[in-house]
C-alpha cells in the first residue's frame, strides 16, 4: 500500500494543472463525488450522510494514491460506511443496484450470482481498508447545522421583502452540497465554510445586511470570530473552480 498525501489535498481543492486547468485528480474526484451524491439521493440518504460519504471518499485519497484503487469502489464502500456512521444503514445490495444502474442506466438489477457476490466482498473489504487508512476517524463536524442557524439570525436581520424576493436560502444550501465536490470539508472549518456559501450567496444577489457600514465589524465576523475575509476569498474561489469545471466535464 503507497501512502501519500496528494497536492490536492494541501494546496486546494481542485489543485490546478496546466494552462490553470484542473489537475487531471481532481477531475476525477469531481466525477466520483458526483456519483455519490447522485447514487445517494437514490438510495434515499439525507444530506448529512451524503456528506459523511463524500468527506470519507476524501480524506481517504488524501492519505493514498488515486492508482492505488478504483475510485469508484471507494465510493461505493464510502455510501456503505456514511450509512453506518450517520445510522441510516443501507443494504450492500441496494447500493450496487443503484450503481449498476447509475453506469447501465437500461441494465435489470444484479442476479444473485458470483459476480454479485465478488462485488459485495469488495465493498465490504474495501470498507475494512478504508477504516485502517483513516485510523477509524470517520466522524465528522458538518457546516449544516450552522448554516441553518445563519439563515435564521440573518433572516431576521433582513427585512422581509429582501429576504422574499431572492432565494438566498435555496442558493447557500446548494452551494453548501456543491463544495463536497472538492476537499473543502478537509481544508476548512465547519463555521467558516457556512459563512463563506452564505456570504456568496448573497452577493450573488445583490443583497446587503443592514446597516453594516455603522457596524463595529462585518455581519460574517458576528458569526465567527476567527473568520476573515481571505479565508472566505480561498473558499468562494474554491466553488468558482468547482463550478468551472462543472461546466467542462460531460
């Protein structure tokens, strides 16, 4: 087994590559978070579990090298353990259906035969290894539950009109599940990366906090006093990466 700690993992989440491009690693785990997410809706997963998987899939290529295994089984085990981790437990059978269906969208569900049964190995195996790598640290601290408190301190500070003309809510949680497509969950804080989507989301839209200009220090500062404004820089530029290559991957 090679240990490593890839680029990505110290210098960003989608380390650059040539011409500024997104290094080819983070393409990929672009793609495979995506299949996470998407396989997760499926099998029914709430957002936190969703995390859980795409935050474990992480942090396991960052200790080792993406040639070292298929990605993608380490995603499939990454469900199976979130499921485990956040108490939504999912059936292996149920998530190699909903895989074999998301790359085979026309196929019928497994038979029960060999093949299915040296997929289920893998999974579970693969779940054994992953837990060795990351030295069974697989719980972790999520931005939701301080992205649901924002949104109601600064509802309240906004007037009611702003708040119900533009869909900050519906943008910040969107923002919030797209960072999981890169290693923000590893870079930074929990408290600093709700702030960040919220801070984002509003400037999206235009919408300023009241009386902020008379205020002893900004709204975002209110939230978290260690915040400040090039940890948010780093995270926003992060999402504006991720989004990039949204639109440049099929």
């Amino acid at each position: 087994m090679e240990t490593v700690r890839p680029e990505s993992c110290e210098g960003g989440a989608v380390a650059p590559g040539a011409q500024g491009r997104p290094a080819p690693e983070a393409r990929v785990h672009f793609r495979v978070t995506r299949f996470i997410m998407e396989a997760g809706v499926k099998l029914g997963m709430q957002s936190i579990p969703i995390a859980t998987a795409c935050t474990i899939y992480h942090k396991f290529f960052c200790e080792i090298n993406l040639d070292a295994y298929d990605p993608y089984l380490i995603a499939m085990s990454s469900i199976y353990l979130a499921g485990k981790v956040e108490e939504q437990h999912l059936r292996t059978r149920d998530i190699i259906n909903v895989s074999n269906r998301y790359f085979n969208p026309s196929s019928e569900p497994l038979e029960l035969d060999s093949r299915f049964w040296e997929l289920r190995d893998s999974i579970v195996q693969c779940e054994l290894l992953m837990l060795r790598v990351l030295r069974f640290q697989v719980s972790f601290q999520h931005p939701h539950k301080y992205l649901l408190h924002y949104l109601i301190s600064l509802k309240n500070w906004l007037n009611r009109y702003s708040w119900q003309r533009t869909p900050i809510s519906v943008t910040a949680w969107a923002l919030l599940r797209d960072s999981y497509h890169g290693g923000l969950c590893l870079r930074f804080r929990a408290q600093h990366l709700a702030v960040a989507v919220l801070y984002l989301a509003l400037q999206v839209y235009g919408v300023e906090v009241p009386a902020e200009s008379e205020a002893e220090k900004p709204w975002w500062q209110v939230f978290s006093d260690d915040l400040t404004k090039p940890i948010i820089d780093n995270i926003v530029s992060d999402l504006i990466q991720i989004y990039t290559m949204d639109t440049e991957i099929p």
